[in-house]
C-alpha cells in the first residue's frame, strides 16, 4: 500500500476523487451553520427581552429570582429589583431571563365564580334523573349494546 502511495507521488500522477473528504467539508460546513442560527436566535431573544424591560415591569433572572425593577442603568448595564417590599439587588442586565406577565394582562381575562351551586351539577341534556338510577345490571346491558363494554 505505501509502495503504491510512494509510486503515485514520484510518478506526478493525481489522485482519484475521494468522496469522504466531500462530505466531510459538508457536515462542517453545516455545523457552522447551525452554530451561528443558534447563535443569531439567542441574540434576537434577547434582544426582545430588553425591549420589554421597563420600570414597574416584573422579571425572573437566569437564576430564579423574581423582582420588580425599581430603576434601569443602561451605561452600567444594570438593574435594580425590588424582590420584596424594601429588598432591593442590583444584577447586571443580561441576567433577565424573561418578562413575567403584568396584572394588567391578568385582569383583562376575569375568573367568573358562580354564586351559587349551578357549577357543580351537570349541564348535560342527555343525563335524566332515569340515567342517575339505572341499576349495575342495567348499566352492563346498556354499555353492551353500544359496544363498548366489557368483552366475555
């Protein structure tokens, strides 16, 4: 084999086309590809991120720590949050992960409570009062004739 390597290259003679190598250059070629796509969507969610941010909006960080901002530095890239009446920390501003829904867009969707107990019995017309008294053997009989009951 190294004979034949050595022949080529005193002859001058090229090399046959390799494929491999072909593909090789593809999948790395490919893979940059993919690096700089994911690259490209982390720096425009991020990008949104900040966009969003404003004073009285509530953020969690990379970290899991919930907060009001209180102020906004954008020289220092920081942020002043507020995690509770009077606790104020300082982080930097990449450090928010998200912009957590506001109580505005909350109260635009209102819970509706009955008052009364109409929520909790059963709005379906096909249920009668003969339905809620059908004995175990009745039910069987029923559920067989519509084929969905047990198979013998």
């Amino acid at each position: 084999m190294n004979d034949f390597v050595l022949a080529q290259a005193a002859t001058g003679e090229k090399a046959a086309f390799d494929p491999t190598m072909l593909i090789m250059l593809a999948a790395f070629a490919l893979l940059i590809f993919m690096m700089m796509r994911g690259k490209k969507k982390a720096a425009k969610a991020q990008e949104e991120i900040r966009s969003n941010l404003a004073v009285g909006a509530e953020v969690m960080t990379q970290f899991g720590l919930y907060g009001t901002i209180a102020s906004i530095d954008t020289d220092e890239n920081k942020i002043v949050l507020e995690v509770s009446p009077g606790s104020f920390v300082t982080v930097h501003s990449q450090v928010v992960a998200k912009v957590v829904a506001s109580d505005e867009a909350v109260a635009e969707a209102p819970v509706v409570i009955p008052d009364d107990a109409s929520s909790l019995t059963s709005t379906n017309t096909e249920a009668t009062a003969t339905d809620l008294t059908e004995t175990p053997e009745e039910s069987l009989r029923r559920l067989n004739d519509e084929g969905k009951g047990p198979k013998a």
